[in-house]
C-alpha cells in the first residue's frame, strides 16, 4: 500500500490554484494555435508567434510547480 502525503489547507488551496492558471493557459493556448492557423494578415506572424512561447513557457513553470506539490516537495 503505497503512502500519501496529507496537505494543509494552503497547499491545497496553492495546488487548486495551479490547475486553474494551467487551465487557463491551455485554453490561451489553443485559442492562440487556431488563430495562427487563421491569420490573415502576415504580420500577425510574429505576434502570435511569441504569444505562442510565452504561453508555452508559462504552461510549462505552472506543470513543474504542480508536480512538486503533487509529490510533497513544494510543502
């Protein structure tokens, strides 16, 4: 049987937290693939382009501070 770790109510809350702002990046991000995929102004490239890495960026911060809560180090 393999042992859980409990977490205090603020380490809950933080990890609620997380998955929000990790859901909500993930929607901007989606949302940002389809317009580039749409554009129809080249300028536009660019601008999506770095919205693009930067949501990538974010995601991938917020998916390595839910791992640490998930596995007790962030306690």
């Amino acid at each position: 049987m393999k042992e859980m770790k409990v977490m205090d109510k603020k380490s809950v809350n933080s990890y609620k937290e997380l998955m929000t702002n990790l859901e909500k990046v993930k929607k901007n991000l989606e949302r940002d693939y389809n317009n580039l995929q749409f554009i129809e102004d080249r300028n536009l490239v660019d601008y999506y382009t770095y919205r693009i890495k930067s949501e990538e960026a974010q995601y991938d911060y917020l998916l390595q501070e839910a791992k640490k809560v998930e596995t007790g180090m962030y306690l």
